[in-house]
C-alpha cells in the first residue's frame, strides 16, 4: 500500500447487505473513497448470512456478532476496532451504536473523529417512538450522554439535524453540514413501465396514493390511515399502496396497523404491501400518483427526496428536514394532523401542488464534501 494513501476506518451499525437508508449512504461513500485512492475498512455487525470478513468493491468489510443487539455490537466492537486503528488516519462513526466504541478508541489513539449523526431525537422519544415509557426515558438519557461526548467533528445530514445538535451546545464551528446523496441514474423516471405496475396491483383505474417505511408513529402510518379514511367516504375509488416493514423489530407496530385497517373498513382500499428489492423499488415509486411521507421526524427524507427524483407529486409534513429536500409539486401539513393530511389528499385529487424548484443531491457532491473535510482535518492534524 502507498504510504500516502490515507486510510478511513468506518464504525457503523450496520453496513451492506443490510437495508437502509444510511446504509445506502455508506456504501456509496465508502465505495467513492476507494474509486478516489483511499483505503477503507468498515467494522459493522454481522447479520445473518454474510461473512466476517470480506472485500466489496475494494472495501475491508470487518463484521463481528452482537446476536442482533446494538449493546452487545457498542461492547464487543472496542477491542476490534483498536486493532484496525493501527493503520487509520481518521475514525467515521455514525449514530448511534458506533458512537461510544468509537469515541473511546479514538480518544486511546489521539485518532481524529468524524461522527454522523442522522437526525436528533432528544427530548422527542415520547412523541416519535413506539417502544415503552421506561424504555423511552432511558434510551433519551444515552442520546444526551452520546451528545455530552467530544466527537470532534460532527456531520448532519440537513440543516434542520445541524439546527438540532447546535441546540445541545455542540459548537457550530464542529458541524458541517453534507446532505445525503441519491443515485439520480437509479431514482429516474426513465425506463419505467408505469401502466404495467399498477396492473400487477389492480390499480388501473384507482388515484393511488403512495406510503414507504416502518408502520410505527415516527412515521406516521397510523396518520395517514386515518385521514385516507376520510378521503375514502367520499372518494370511494381512491387506493393506498403502502410498503410496509413485517421485520421483528415493528411486528407490533404492524399488527397493529392490520388492526387500524380493519377498524376503518379499508381492507379493500389499503394495499399492506412487503417491502420489495431495491432495485424494484423505483418501479413502485413511480406507479403512484401521490407519494406521502407524513413523518413526525426526519434527519433527511430519502423516500421524499427520492419521490421527487422520480417526478412524483408529494405530501410531507412541514417539520424536520422535509421541507429542505422535496421538490416539484408539493404539499406541506403539519405533523400528526389528521385534518390536514386529508385536506391535503383531497388538493391532490384536484391536481392542486404548490410548485417547487428543482432540487438535487448527487452522490458526487456527498463524497466530494467528504473528501474535503478528511483533508482538513488531516491538514491540522
């Protein structure tokens, strides 16, 4: 190896195959710093099916079982990432399981750190998340004990996240703001065989409004049931695709939405649809005629901004990150009204969007922004 080559050592939650948003992100960026002459290592957990070590695209993938908890993930990471730090020139850790192992490492080996974080929620857990009271309390009480550390330097993913860290008293000289990127290539309205989607879901002749994510609160699935039920009684032809997660960790959440569809009489009007492949994804994206993300929270708003990508009219609530990202036609409400969002729904069946200018977020700006700040800060080390 080029002794001037400068080595990234990633901490992350999660890192592929696994499914997500940030992960989508890593792998991107992490794939980009090898395509511009970086060396990158990843310390993630292991998930089923996928090797302890292995090298993707140029990227050391080190991964180590925590028997799916991200405590068992904070504890056991420690003494492997000690041993890849020997060679690391800067430390990236992400919110919130890598946060702490990487901390501590990065303060035995005077290693610049580089933390970021998604989106904040301290002082929100009661309203955002599904979990228990007692379990609420105490996961606000390590989210503020994460922030009380020194990570050195701090990522937001939106203004609205950097907004949310300055109100903890992290200097603003320590966050940089870098959007997440999309895959404009990937999210394009090209290539898609609209009609042929919506007749593999009986949606020819049916307005379809269109739902992504977890079925709990934060992102507002609940809400948006209740308000397309009111649209419903008087638009007997309209339909919700919603994708929604089965995984163990929301089975509740969505047991639970089977229960609320069944309550408003919507069984054959709200389509619980499985997640599909990624690659499909942009095919249902595209074969709405309304996407909605009523979320109570959002550190960047991938469907949002994604639906914009794809020339998909959209409803987002006004709070967090949303208002930043979406574009084309839109509508805003406020978070957890129900009124509102169906007022909304019913705007769209008129066509009726307020009209934003375009917005954009390539991947190449989100590694280039990253480059900068790693030379920075290598500069002064």
């Amino acid at each position: 190896m080029n002794s001037d080559t400068k080595n990234i050592l990633f901490c992350l939650d999660y890192y592929y195959p696994h499914l997500g948003g940030a992960e989508v992100l890593f792998t991107a960026l992490a794939e980009g710093l090898v395509r511009a002459g970086f060396h990158v290592r990843i310390l993630t957990q292991k998930v089923p099916g996928t090797l302890e070590y292995e090298v993707r695209n140029g990227v050391e993938i080190n991964r180590i079982s925590s028997f799916g908890s991200r405590y068992i993930f904070s504890l056991r990471a420690i003494s492997k990432l000690l041993r890849l730090a020997e060679s690391a020139d800067i430390i990236h850790a992400t919110t919130f399981a890598s946060t702490l192992p990487a901390w501590f490492v990065a303060k035995i080996t005077k290693i610049p750190l580089v933390l970021t974080v998604h989106e904040v929620w301290v002082g929100l857990w009661k309203q955002v998340s599904d979990a228990g009271s007692l379990s609420n309390f105490i996961n606000d009480k390590i989210e503020r004990f994460v922030y009380w550390l020194d990570y050195q330097n701090y990522i937001a993913v939106s203004n609205s996240t950097a907004r949310a860290l300055l109100k903890l008293g992290i200097p603003q000289s320590k966050v940089h703001v870098i959007y997440n990127g999309l895959d404009y290539d990937f999210w394009s309205p090209k290539g898609h065989d609209r009609n042929a989607r919506r007749a593999s879901l009986s949606l020819q002749d049916h307005f379809t409004f269109f739902f992504s994510g977890r079925p709990g609160c934060s992102k507002g699935l609940p809400v948006l049931l209740r308000a397309f039920a009111e649209i419903h009684k008087t638009h007997p032809n309209v339909r919700l695709l919603a994708l929604v997660s089965r995984a163990k960790a929301v089975r509740k959440g969505f047991q639970e939405v089977e229960k609320l569809v069944e309550t408003l009489h919507l069984q054959d009007a709200v389509i619980l649809h499985e997640p599909v492949p990624p690659e499909e994804l942009p095919d249902y994206v595209y074969c709405a005629d309304t996407v909605v993300v009523p979320s109570l929270s959002e550190g960047f708003g991938f469907a949002a901004a994604e639906a914009c990508a794809m020339r998909r009219p959209v409803i987002v609530t006004d709070n967090a990150s949303l208002p930043e990202v979406v574009s084309g036609k839109v509508l805003t409400v406020p978070p957890n009204h129900v009124d509102a969002l169906a007022y909304a729904m019913e705007r769209a069946l008129q066509d009726d969007f307020q009209i934003i200018p375009e917005k954009r977020f390539p991947v190449s700006a989100n590694l280039e922004q990253h480059i900068a700040l790693y030379n920075s800060i290598l500069q002064t080390k």
